[in-house]
C-alpha cells in the first residue's frame, strides 16, 4: 500500500500572545484561530486544532480560507519552523518553500548573490548550487538585473528568483505561500509547467493562495481551513464550488 508523503495526525498548535488584555477576546471573532487561557493566566491562540490529513504522491493541494485561518501556519508546520503542540507531522523526503518575496534576502546583494545564499539557505551544498546556477539564471530571464542590487528589483523580479531556487533541486515536498500575485502572465506560465514537471514526478506541492484561477490551472485536491481547523478535503472544483458558494 502506496504511504502517504505528508501524514498529519491530530496535530494542534498553540502560539503565545503575550499581555493580552481581556477586553479584546470576543466570542464573536470572525478571522483568526481561537484564544485560549490557561489556569495560570497565560494566553495562546490556538492557530492549528486537531487536524488530521494525508497527502500522496502527485497531488498539488491548494490551502483556502479567511486571513487568519491557519494556512500559512501549517505551511510552516511542514517545512518544520514551528513545533506542534500535539500530535504528529511526517513528511517523507526534501522539502523546498517559498514563501515570501523577501526571506533570506541581502538586499544590497547582487541577483547572483543571492541566488547562491538562498540556495544554502535550502540546504543545497555549494556544488549542488553552481551546478543549478546556469539554468537558474537562464530560467530567471532577468538579464543584466542579476548584477544589480536586490533592492532595485520589484517584487516580480524577486519571485522569479526565489521560485527558481526553491524548484531547481527538485524537491519531494513543495510549499509555496501567496507569491504568485506579483508574477506577471509569462512567469505564471512558466512556473506552471515547472510545477507540472515536479507533480509529473510524482512530488508533491501545497500551495495557498485566494487566486481561484492558480487553483483551478494546478491544484487537484484543496484543503479548505477555519479557525485553524479543516472545513472540507476532496477535489478542487467540489471544494471550491462549496467555498465561493
């Protein structure tokens, strides 16, 4: 029996608040996970609660939900920047992120130099960057910008960069966090028959972004999340009708 690539098992995670005042809990909150208080007064929001999922190979899923409803939490939760409060996360192989146009950037840095250190940021070693660096570049098509400081760049120009990086290895897991707004038509083409290739190989992509089109032209399978819970699993046009309706 095919084992899943991503087994979460009810996981839950508590993120502290520090000197919140009483007043501003609402039981009507409409955005966001809950509050939660403990005997001894400290104060946590309970951003992931009980949630339980499998992925498998081949499947591109696509995170949906208000601001504030835990996708870009558990985006980090599976590249393993935030511990869990309870329950288990297994994720079987590489993981790759990109999840914002600015993590890990030198914005004094040449285009180039930054390639180089987001990719030991990656974890690549440095052959494995050189190696990757021609078809970076060429994948880029930022020309004569690749020699200039970052923070000439726009925010386009910075999402070519960081989604060349983070797909150049070819990672088993990866998880891209709202970047594509800023990519202009051309690019979105482009990363989308790279992220074909990868599904193709029977990798795995989770992506959230509140573009119904990338979820439509990518996704197979969306996870729709409220209060930091899972709402509903299943197909993309089953999930999304149920959303928007």
């Amino acid at each position: 029996m095919l084992a899943p690539t991503i087994k979460i098992e009810d996981l839950s995670l508590l993120l502290p608040v520090p000197r919140l005042h009483k007043h501003t809990v609402s039981k009507g909150d409409t955005v966001g996970g809950r509050f939660v208080t403990t005997p001894q007064g400290r104060t946590f929001v309970r951003s992931l609660d009980t949630l339980n999922l499998e992925i498998y190979a081949g499947d591109c899923v696509g995170l949906i939900g208000n601001n504030g409803a835990g996708k870009s939490t558990l985006l980090r939760v599976l590249a393993g920047i935030y511990r869990t409060y309870k329950g288990q996360c297994t994720v079987r192989g590489s993981v790759s992120t990109l999840f914002t146009n600015n993590v890990g950037l030198n914005i004094n840095g040449t285009g180039i130099e930054n390639m180089r250190l987001m990719g030991r940021l990656l974890g690549m070693a440095n052959s494995e960057i050189e190696e990757a660096l021609p078809e970076i570049v060429e994948f880029c098509e930022l020309g004569d910008y690749l020699h200039l400081p970052m923070r000439t760049y726009s925010a386009g120009m910075r999402t070519r960069i960081g989604f060349a990086i983070a797909t150049a290895a070819n990672p088993d897991v990866l998880l891209i966090d709202e970047v594509f707004g800023t990519g202009d038509a051309t690019f979105r083409k482009k990363a989308g028959q790279r992220i074909d290739a990868i599904i193709e190989n029977a990798n795995v992509v989770v992506m959230a972004t509140h573009s119904n089109q990338l979820l439509k032209a990518f996704c197979n399978k969306l996870l729709w999340m409220e209060h930091g819970r899972i709402k509903a699993f299943g197909p993309t046009e089953e999930i999304l009708a149920a959303y928007t309706a």
